[in-house]
C-alpha cells in the first residue's frame, strides 16, 4: 500500500486564501500590512527562500520592503537596522533571514525585535508565550506542520508523536503545539543523543522528521500506517531531499509530506499570517 501524499503546495494556498480575505478586510480600514525582510550575505539557499517570501507577499496584498546588508557588515550594523525596523509604523512584520553570515549573533538579533512585530515567532517573549499557550505569533514551520495535519484531518489527540530534531526553529516549538491542551498528543522529542532513533521512531503514530540528514529515516523506522512529516531540506547532487527516505518509507506510512512540495511552502504562508496577525493586533 502506498502511502496519502500530504501536499503542502495546496494546504499553503488554501492559507494564502485565508490571508487575502484578512489583508482585504485590513485594508477597508485603511491599513495595509508591511513585511520588511532582511537579508544579509550572499547565501544563495537564503536569497532563494526571501524571494519566495516577498512573491507571497505581494501576492497577498501585503507591502513588501526589503534591505539586504553586505556579508562583512558588522553587529551593529544589523541591530540599527532591526531598531529602524521596529520604529517603523509601516512595518507590521519583521523577518530577518536566518543564518546570519559570519560572527553575527543570530540570537541577540532575534530578541532585539519587537515582540509585537516578530512575523518568524521566535523572540523569546512569544516562545515564552507559547510555552503558556497564549501565543499569538508561532514559530513558522512549526504552525505550519500542524496546519497540515488539521487540513487532512489527522487528529494528533491521543496520538504518539516523535519529533527528531530539537531545535528552537522547529523541534521544540513544534513539541509545545503537539503536546497542548487540546491538540493532547503523547510527544517524545528525539536528538543527536538518542540511542537507536530507530526504534523511538516506530512508536509514532506521527513522526516528524527536523534534522539535515538525508535519508535518516527509512522503513525501519516507521510503523506501519504512521503519518510521516518531512521537514529537512537538504541539497544534493540529486536535488533538493528531505530526511525521510521518501521511496521506501511511503511503502509503509499511512501518510506522508513530499520534499519538495511538503513542509517548506507552509512556512512561507504561515509568515504571512504571522504577519496579517500582526497587522490585526496594531489596529486594536
Ligand atoms: P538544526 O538547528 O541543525 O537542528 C537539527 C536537530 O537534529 C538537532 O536537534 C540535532 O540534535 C538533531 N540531529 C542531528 N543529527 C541527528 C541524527 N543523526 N540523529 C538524530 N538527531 C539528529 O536544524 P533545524 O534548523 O531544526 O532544521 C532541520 C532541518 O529542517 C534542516 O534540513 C532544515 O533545512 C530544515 N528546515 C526546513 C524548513 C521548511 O520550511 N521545510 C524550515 C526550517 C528548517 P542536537 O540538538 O543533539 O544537535
């Protein structure tokens, strides 16, 4: 049996639908929702991915105003710029593209944007809130995993689920959502410290995979009808993969997200809501 395809590309245009009709509704009372992106260096994978986010951007409706900095700019440099940003009523949302090159402090960065302006969810104040489940702004990729498995219907209460990954980015916030009151699935997140990923795997009624291995979880590590979520993207000779070995692990996954095609559009649509959200809450 071949497993459902859980297809990102149509959950993500069915949340862009969703985020027109709200950016239409802002602008009948004269707001239109601002999205700065800041992109620095010339990574070509972060070039690729704020390109995509300014396309939706405009697509929706939202204004899209975007600064890149050069790879040798400095700390400062970065932060005057969030602080410009922040200052700004023409900005709802604020993204800044992460890796940041070189010795910049991906963190401090993080935690000097408003907190009210954080369209990626991950200032410490709106983790703390989602810790509380009380946030409004959740981590991108994250929302989007869940928004997935609620389009099709995949009730996580009372469910397994294991989380491989624990990162801030996706394993833990994705942890905290899984784990909620109300959403009540039994969560064990997994790490490079986890003897036999394997075998913790198979007890997943869903398994989500947030790592950067290629091909780390095969059949052996999915129980029979589980539903699989893929979200690495890794960039090989044969192109773009995600973690699960997709060919084999379909053969025995109830269900299962493509890469490409699977998590990645959901984030970029998630940013847009965050950011709509955002645009919301600055009217009242
Ligand atoms: P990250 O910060 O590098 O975290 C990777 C996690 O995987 C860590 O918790 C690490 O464990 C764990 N890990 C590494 N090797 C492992 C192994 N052999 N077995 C078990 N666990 C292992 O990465 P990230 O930012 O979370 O991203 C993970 C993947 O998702 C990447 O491929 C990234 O490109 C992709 N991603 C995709 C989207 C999307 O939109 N689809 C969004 C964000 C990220 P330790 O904590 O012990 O080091």
């Amino acid at each position: 049996m071949s497993a459902r395809i859980l297809d990102g590309r149509e959950v993500a245009e069915a949340v862009r639908a969703e985020v027109a009709e709200r950016v239409a509704a802002l602008a009948k009372q004269g707001k239109v929702p601002g999205l700065a992106t800041v992109l620095v260096g010339d990574d070509p994978a972060s070039h690729v991915y704020v390109r995509s986010k300014r396309r939706l951007a405009e697509k929706v409706g939202i204004n899209s105003l975007h600064f890149e900095l050069d790879t040798d700019a400095t700390q400062d440099e970065v932060e005057s710029l969030v602080l410009r940003l922040n200052a700004d009523p023409a900005v709802d949302g604020i993204l800044v593209q992460l890796p940041l090159p070189g010795d910049l402090d991906d963190k401090r960065v993080t935690s000097l944007i408003d907190p009210n302006k954080d369209a990626d969810g991950l200032h410490p104040y709106n983790l703390g809130l989602l810790a509380l489940e009380r946030a409004v702004l959740v981590p991108c990729t994250p929302q989007g995993v869940m928004r997935i498995l609620s389009h099709y219907g995949i009730n996580p209460t009372g469910m397994r689920a294991v989380i491989v990954g624990r990162s801030f980015l996706v394993g833990r916030p994705l942890s905290m959502l899984l784990a909620a009151k109300g959403t009540d699935a039994t969560v064990t997140t997994a790490h490079s410290r986890t003897p036999d990923i394997a075998a913790v795997a198979r007890e997943a009624d869903i398994l989500v995979a947030a790592v950067g291995v290629p091909g780390l979880i095969g059949r052996d590590a999915v129980k029979p009808g589980a539903t699989v979520i893929d979200v690495g993207i890794n960039r090989t000779e044969q192109g773009l993969v995600g973690d699960v070995a997709f060919d084999e692990v379909r053969e025995v996954a109830g269900a299962i997200t493509p890469v490409p095609g699977g998590v990645g559009p959901m984030t970029v649509a998630m940013l847009m809501r965050n950011t709509v959200a955002a645009a919301e809450r600055s009217m009242g």
